[in-house]
C-alpha cells in the first residue's frame, strides 16, 4: 500500500535523471541518502522527508525539523577530488537562492553569504551540508548534498536571525512543489559546473554575495579576524584583508559576521 507521502512523490516532475525516495520521517535524509550511495544509487537520487527526528548542519550542529519545511539530499558522483567537490555548497547555495527568488515577491533581498548561507533580508533561510566518501583513486565515490529550506517554519532561538519562505511573502505551498522548484535549479547548476568548471558558479555567487568589499568579522576556531572581504578565490577561499594592514589572507573554513553600522 503506497502511504500519502510515497503518492505526492510519484507526481513530482523531476528535471532528467533525478528520482526519488520519499519518507514520511526519517532520522536523517543524510544518513539515508549515505547508505543508499553505499549500496550502489545512481547520480540525481533524492532522499525527501516531511520531517527528520534527528537533523544536523555544519560541525554537527542540531537543524531543527518540523513538518511543513523541505528536507532533501541529493547523491552526486562528480568524479573530482575532495577539495574540488567541496565546491557544490556554492552550487546548492546557488540553487537555493534561485528558489527562493523564484517564489519570493522581492527577489531582490536574496543574498549568498561565506561560505553557503543563503538569507533574506538579512535573516538565515537554509543549511546546506555536504558528506562525502572517497575512492581507492583519491577521488570522491559520491557526494550527499543535503539542503533545509524554510519554507513555513524557523528557529527563533537559534543564535541567528531566521526565517523562511512564507514569512518574507511566498505563497502557501506544499514542500513537494518547494522541491520541484528546488531541484530544477541544482540540477541547471550542477550541470554548469560539471560542464564549465567553477568560473561561472563564482560569478553568479559573487553577483548575490553580501559584504564583498566591506567590512567583516571571521570567527575561526582559536580567534576571530575582522577585515575586508575582498574576493572569493577559484578555489571558493575567502581572500580576507585584515584591518591590522597586515598581508591578504585566504580563509578556507570558518564563520562570517557582519560588524554593526556606525551609530548615526
């Protein structure tokens, strides 16, 4: 017996080559969508869930997930080189926010933020976590891209300013139709930079990308760096110029703040 959420997404209309497993709930759509990349899916499998009892974000941080927002991760193989496939939370934040433009009435607060928020108005709208096991070639056998999408829910107390889709004026729609959309997209940038290499994510991420050229604050593990954020590498490094004057500094991993306007 097919139950109602293995029913809404046998209708969904997926771009070429992408299929999914629907669930109910799930611990993880992450940890499923591993073991099935363990067990042999194919590139484009999607794990959705109404909801997950068990979520997580970036350094294992607990994602918060009720029904009524989108929970999904995608199995890629892009046959590439860790640091390389590190490089698709620029595509998924892309994806992300040509979703969001696409649904929201102003499109025009969505911003990308270092190294793969995206916001509107200022305010966090999804996690993206990238997991991934590599070959006996040094290559990655796959890659599991797991994304959360506000869509009606957000965390009030999670440290940061949230919100989601409905909150900034979308219109009410069902998570299956948020994933439609969703899917589309990354699979229009995937394909870009499987095709052209990392120049045009760069671009199109620079072109959304909030605070180049001005003054942030970059929280690493044993200090925090304030200075300019004046580039993003080919490589996806953040080029930082410290406010001390000292040397341009390439930040691969760490946390970006916005320092407050000066009072007028």
């Amino acid at each position: 017996m097919i139950d109602h959420t293995e029913a809404e997404a046998a209708r969904l209309r997926l771009p070429p080559g992408f299929r999914i497993k629907a669930f109910d709930s799930v611990g993880s759509t992450n940890d499923e969508a591993k073991a099935l990349a363990r067990s042999g899916a194919g590139e484009g499998s999607i794990v959705w869930a109404r909801r997950q009892e068990s979520g997580r974000g970036r350094r294992g941080r607990a994602w918060t997930s009720p029904e009524g927002n989108l929970y999904s991760s995608t199995i890629l193989r892009p046959d590439c080189p860790p640091a390389e496939a590190a490089l698709i939370s620029f595509v998924a934040a892309l994806a992300i926010a040509e979703t969001a433009e696409s649904v929201l009435p102003d499109p025009s607060g969505v911003r990308c933020k270092w190294p793969n928020d995206v916001l509107v108005h200022d305010r966090k709208l999804s996690g993206i976590l990238l997991e991934s096991e590599p070959d006996r070639s040094g290559k990655v056998s796959w890659v599991v891209l797991g994304v959360g999408i506000n869509l009606r829910h957000f965390p009030d107390d999670a440290g940061y300013a949230a919100t989601s889709l409905i909150a900034e004026g979308a219109p009410v729609m069902a998570a299956s139709a948020l994933l439609e959309v969703y899917a589309g997209h990354l699979a229009t940038w995937y394909g870009r930079w499987r095709e052209f290499g990392f120049g045009p994510v760069r671009d199109a991420w620079l072109a959304r990308a909030k605070g180049v050229g001005g003054p942030i604050l970059v929280r690493l593990a044993d200090r925090t760096i304030p200075g300019t954020f004046a580039d993003l590498d080919s490589d996806g490094v953040l080029l930082l110029d410290p406010a001390d004057g000292g040397p341009r500094q390439r930040i691969a991993a760490g946390d970006v703040f916005f320092p407050p306007p000066p009072a007028a």
